[in-house]
C-alpha cells in the first residue's frame, strides 16, 4: 500500500502543483478558439490571451453554458448578433465540422478582486486513438494503474534483486569462508606429502644403501661360487688326467708282464738273441717276428725288477712311477670331495644371503609405510606391513608432533629369522 501512495504521489505531483493561482493553472487551453462554422461566417472570435480579452470573445463566452456536452446527438446552439439585440439559434447536427475549439473560462462573482476563472467541463468523450485526440478521464485512470503497476513491478523487481544479491554476498562470504578452509586444508595436506616425501626419500636412500650392500655381498658370493667351480673343474680334470695316467700305467704293467712271460717260454728260443749297443741299451728278440713277450711261469706271475721310469709312450713305467701317479689321483679325489663341500657351503650361504636380502627389504618397505601425526600435540600409533620377493615383514611404530614445524617417529619391523629392522627419525621443516 505504502509503494502504491509513493507512486501516485510521483505521478500525481506535476498536476498537484499546477493547480493553484490562475497564472500558475493547468488548462486544456488558456486561449480561446476562433469558432467558424460553415453557415454563420458572419460571427467571428477572436482567440486572446486571458486577461486580455476582446467584447465579442466575451459575449460567445457569456453565451456558453458551465458544461458542454459534445457527442453525435443534435443539439441546440444560440449565438447573438453583434449589437447583442437579436438572439438566434440553430441545431447544430453530429455532422458539424468544428476546426478548433477552446472552452476557455468563465468569470463569476461581481467585483474585480474576488472574481474567480473556472474552466469548463467535457463530458461524454470517448476514447482517442489518434495522438491529436482527446482522451477521457477512464484513459488516463487506465494509463496511471498501467504505470503505476509498472513502477510497481519495477519497485518489487528492485526488492527482489536486493534479497538476491543479499543472498549472493551471504553466498559469497560463505564461499570465501569455505575457501579459507579449503586453503588451510591444502596448505596442511602440502605439509603433509612433503613429510612423506621426505620419509620416502629417506627409505628410499635406505633401501638403495642396503640394495648397494646386497649386491656387492652378491657379486662377492658369485665370484667365491665361481672361485669354487673353476677349483673344481680344475680337479676334475687332474683327477681325470690321473685316472688315465692310472690306466695308462695298468696298461703298461700288463704288458710288461706278457713280456715277461713271453720271454720265459722263449728263453731257450732267444739264447743269443739279446744284444747291446754302445751306449748300453740292450735289445732282446730284436730279429724275432713276435710282437708279446710273457714272463709268468707256472707258479703265477713274475716281477721284473730293476725297470728304469719310463720317458716315452712305449715305455714301460716301475711302481715308483705309478705310486705317483695313485698319490696324485688320491690328492685330486680328496681335493674335489673338499672343493664340493666348499660349494655346497657356499650354496647354503648364497641362499640363505638371498633370504634375508629379501626379508630387509620387505622390512624397509614396511618400515615406509609407517605415519607420522599430522596435528600438534597428537600421538600416534601406526602399523603396517611390506614385502619383497617371497617375504613379508611386519612393523609397527608410533610418533609424536611437538609443533607444526617439528615431529619426531620411531618404528620395527619383523619379517621372521632372528633379526630385526628398526629406525627413528626426527622432522623439522619451515
């Protein structure tokens, strides 16, 4: 109601203000209009301005009515003469064409300081169409509620986009709250992974020192496996080359017994047959054909004593020789039985070293796993687990953050066996 009164009080506020003094008066015209008509152009009106008006303006303006009603129903005029003795009238028909008109005002009252001018009244208008139309008091009554209902539209279009941008700046502080939070929360959670960075780094430098330690344990147990190998290869082939020279010499020593024989049974048969040469090597059947010479009798075989050791192939070879021969094959034997236990030992080791590379590094990897505490003055007890290769290990740990910039941890790690991993650490960061 009280938009409605602003409005009307807008609207209404030219024409509250015209309407006062005569000078300061709103008119539909403050002149009068020249009336000419078709049948009477002996009457003329002169238009002046109002204080300055003429006789024959005044008689029209004593002979029309308070109230002039203009509509298409005939109706009775009545105009004087100039000298004003004769009064006439006519019906004045709908067809009646009027180029200007002015109602112009009425005097009332018989002295000069209280006269008072009044202004005519039209009724029965209808609507305008054209711009040059009068319009009726409806009209305007519609054009006002039309503007006023505007203005009112426009007046609750202006409240409600003040309650909506009160609603978008409570949005907007609730959005810039929520982004403070949201920034305190990123700037926490910064801190946060650059500690797990940090961590990770650490154990990462951990698991390469002992990744470095493992292989050079490796590589050192790779060369000893290969040391033994080679150790060994090399025995097999003395204890190989000492069972040939074995064989070779059986060999020799059986044949050098057929010899024998062959010389006993041939003894009447190669009497003058030995001979010998200036440098004293004798030769026994030398133009004899037979190519075996057995020297066993009857009672069994016979030893040939007095047998330098042999340098050739074909010679034969004496015990002496072929006890060296066994004492080698025996030294080699036992040699390789060694080099093998070494090697089955250090199989064991390598194995075994294996097993815990891997158990250190299942440790370590849980020992990663480990957190600290993010808020000040909290405890923390964590646990995780890790596992590398065909091992797991198992750690647990705690912390305590004594301010935002500094944090201290500790945590172990079991992955079975009689070892442990185990670690500490302080944080401090700006």
């Amino acid at each position: 109601m009280n938009k409605k009164i602003f409005l009307l009080f807008l609207i209404f506020s030219p024409l509250a203000n015209a309407q006062g003094d005569y000078d300061n008066t709103f008119a539909l015209n403050s002149h009068v209009a020249e009336v000419r008509k078709k049948s009477h152009p002996d009457i003329k009106v002169t238009a002046n301005k109002p204080y300055e008006l003429s006789a024959e303006v005044e008689k029209v303006l004593k002979l029309l009515p308070d109230s002039i009603k203009i509509d298409f129903d005939p109706y009775v005029e009545t105009f004087h003469s100039d000298d004003e003795t004769q009064p006439f009238s006519r019906i004045v028909d709908s067809n009646l064409i009027i180029e200007e008109l002015s109602l112009g005002y009425i005097i009332k009252g018989s002295k000069g300081s209280e006269n008072k001018y009044l202004f005519r009244q039209l009724s029965h208008i209808a609507p305008g169409t054209d711009p040059t139309d009068a319009v009726n008091l409806y009209q305007m009554q519609q054009e006002i509620d039309n503007k006023l209902n505007s203005r009112i539209g426009k007046v609750e279009e202006i409240e409600n986009h003040n309650v909506r941008a009160k609603r978008s700046a409570d949005n907007t502080e609730t959005s810039e709250s929520k982004t403070i939070q949201h920034e305190k929360t990123a700037l926490k959670a910064k801190t946060n992974s650059q500690e797990h960075m940090t961590d990770a780094k650490l154990a990462l430098t951990k698991t390469e020192e002992h990744r470095d330690e493992a292989k050079t344990a490796f590589d050192a147990i790779v060369k000893h496996r290969n040391d033994a190998n080679q150790a060994l290869t090399e025995t097999t082939g003395h204890r190989d080359n000492a069972y040939d020279a074995l064989i070779k010499v059986k060999g020799h020593e059986n044949t050098a017994n057929s010899i024998v024989e062959r010389l006993k049974r041939e003894a009447s048969s190669v009497e003058g047959e030995v001979t010998q040469d200036s440098d004293g090597t004798m030769h026994i059947g030398e133009a004899l054909k037979g190519t075996q010479i057995f020297v066993s009798g009857k009672q069994g075989d016979r030893v040939i004593s007095g047998v330098a050791s042999g340098a050739r192939n074909s010679d034969a070879v004496n015990v002496s020789q072929l006890n060296t021969v066994r004492t080698t094959a025996n030294y080699a034997s036992q040699l390789a039985q060694k080099n093998s236990s070494r090697i089955n030992h250090l199989e064991d080791r390598l194995s075994k070293t294996n097993t815990k590379i891997e158990r250190g590094l299942a440790t370590s990897a849980a020992l990663t796993g480990l957190f600290q505490p993010y808020g000040v003055g909290k405890v923390n007890f964590t646990a995780s687990i890790g596992g590398y290769g065909a091992s797991q290990a198992l750690a647990v740990g705690t912390g305590y953050r004594i301010t935002e910039n500094a944090a201290v941890k500790a945590g172990v790690a079991y992955s079975g066996g009689n070892h442990v991993m185990y670690n500490a650490s302080f944080n401090f960061e700006w």
